[in-house]
C-alpha cells in the first residue's frame, strides 16, 4: 500500500483519539486488566500508562478535572484489546505493516512526540499504535470489495410515548430471533416496512442516513443466524434491525471501488476483529467496565451499548 499523504482513516482516527496500544502479559484475573483467551494484560500495566497520561496528555488531565478519568482507562484497554485481535488477525491472514511505511505515516503526521497525546499513548508506544493502524486498514481493504451480508430486516424511527424507537427495534429483534424463518413475516406483521437485500461496503457510501457507518457495525461482523440491532448514527434518530441470513467473503457481483484509505475500510477492518473475539472470549477487569462485543469496546455498563446480538433459534445459517 503506497501512501499518498496521510490517509484520510488515519486523520479521522487521530481526531478522535482512538487507541490502539500493545500490551504485556498477566497470569489470572486477579492482576489482569482484560484476558483475551489465553493472553492477559497486567494490571499494573494499564495503571501506568494511565499515570503517563495524567502527565502528558491535556484530555487526560481534563477529564481528572472533571473527574471522568475512568474513560482514559477504558481507552486504555480498548486499544490493548484491539492491539492482541489485530496481531491474531494479522498472523491468520498473513498481513505485514512495512516498518518504513510505519516511520513515514509517523513523520507526515507530525513526529511521535505530536501524535501521543492526541491518541492517548506514550511516545514509545507510537510506532505500535500506527503500526495496529495500518494492519486494520490493510484487512478492511483486503475484504471491502468481496464482504457481502444477506439481511432481511427494516429501520425503524418512528416514536410514541413510552415506546422509544430503540424499544420497539429491541422487542422485534427477540421476535424475529424467535421465528427467524418467519423474519420478514414478523416485520411486516408488526406494521415496519421490509428491507431484504445483500449488502456491502460500498452500497452503504455516500448516503447521508447514517448507513455510511454500517461497516464499522455489528452488521458485518455478525454470524448468520444472528439478530442485529444497531443505530448506525448518533446524530440521526432511527435503529437498524436485521437478521444476517449468509455472509460471504467471496462476492462475485462487481462494486463500486473503495479507497484504500477511506475511513469506511479502516471501520470495517477493526469489524472483521469481531469473529476473533467472540472465538476467543475477552473477560474484562469490573473496575474498568464491561466488554461489549456489539459496540467492539469496553463499556461503563451494559447500558451504554448503541448495539445488541441475539441468536436466532435456527441452528445451521439460514440461506437466503
């Protein structure tokens, strides 16, 4: 991958700050910050990048200020988790960050001393984190253009008095989990309109209802048979419910191209880590929270989540 500039991925990541770090080993729970299967992170380790925080990250002092330091935790951790799924990721599909294309995305963005602080990492850690950058954004491009979910489901965003639009995706979620052969029946039966279509990276591009950011979702990520309820943006009012009939890396039907850098693709790659935590089981320390494999991150509690998976009753996949 030849770089042109920094990649626009890599500009929405440093402008929001997400971490990707690496991390150590612990023997149990007792000491262990996160255990991903058979791999920890000490403790003691994520403390002390916490401390490195306080004294040389601004939004880390800030948020001690205001007494929110718990989030530069769960950062912490986010970014140790997703630095163990990435590695397992990489070694499985035989993907390699080139350490002078590493050093040169470190220089265009500014040197390391300018990009820890906005990422949340130590200067040391910089290289790892660019690193973890490029290798998400290298699986999301290796399978942006030949990813395809068969879904059958609808969008919901109409509201009454105390039923909330996220109410109403949830309640069908479960009946449609229940009888998921009856999937687009159930939707249709509860008066929401039926949407069964393949989807992929690059049908949800350049629309301004918030699909944009279904790569990034659970939807991609789900195994079939599988219920997704997700809001694919924040700033817009609606929840997607769907049942994931197939999913295929193996898609025939031509697409419109992907920039390698788009944030699109570096979303979809950090989604495709998703099948790996599940296989592996990721057990996160209470005082940090509690892992939530539909948002891919470490929540305060469960009610923060922005997605939900329920398992439909069918055993084997179900075909379109």
């Amino acid at each position: 991958m030849r770089i042109m500039g920094r990649p626009r991925a890599l500009v929405a990541v440093l402008t929001t700050g997400l971490l990707l770090a690496g991390c150590g080993a612990g023997p149990s729970q007792v000491d262990s910050a996160v255990i991903i299967g058979d791999r920890s992170v000490p403790l003691e380790s994520v403390q002390q990048e916490v401390s490195w925080l306080l004294k040389n990250s601004p939004d880390a002092q800030q948020a001690q200020q205001q007494r929110k330091l718990d989030l530069n935790a769960r950062v912490v951790v986010d970014g140790r988790i997703m630095h163990e799924l990435i590695s397992i990721a990489a070694q499985r599909e035989g993907l390699r960050a080139d350490p002078m294309q590493v050093n040169e995305l470190i220089e265009r963005s500014g040197g390391a001393a300018a990009i820890a602080p906005r990422v949340n990492t130590s200067v040391e850690r910089v290289p790892e984190f660019v690193s973890d950058f490029l290798l998400t954004q290298e699986l999301g491009a290796k399978y942006a253009s030949s990813l395809s979910v068969d879904v059958v489901g609808t969008v919901i965003t109409e509201e009454a008095p105390g039923s909330t639009a996220k109410d109403q995706a949830l309640a069908l979620a479960k009946k449609i989990a229940d009888q998921p052969a009856r999937a687009g029946e159930v939707i249709s039966e509860s008066s929401y309109r039926v949407l069964e279509q393949p989807l992929n990276v690059a049908a949800t591009q350049g629309e301004q209802s918030g699909a944009e950011a279904l790569p990034g979702s659970a939807l991609f990520g789900a195994k079939p048979g599988t219920v997704v309820v997700v809001q694919p943006s924040q700033q817009q009012a609606g929840w997607f419910v769907a049942l994931v009939k197939n999913r295929t890396t193996a898609s025939s039907a031509p697409q419109t191209p992907i920039a390698p850098d788009s944030e699109a693709v570096y979303q979809l790659g950090k989604r495709l880590l998703q099948p790996i935590a599940e296989e592996l089981g990721i057990k996160v320390n209470p005082r940090y929270g509690v892992w939530d494999v539909a948002s891919m991150a470490v929540l305060p509690n469960a009610d923060e989540a922005t997605g939900y998976q329920f398992p439909a009753k069918a055993v084997q996949p179900l075909r379109p």
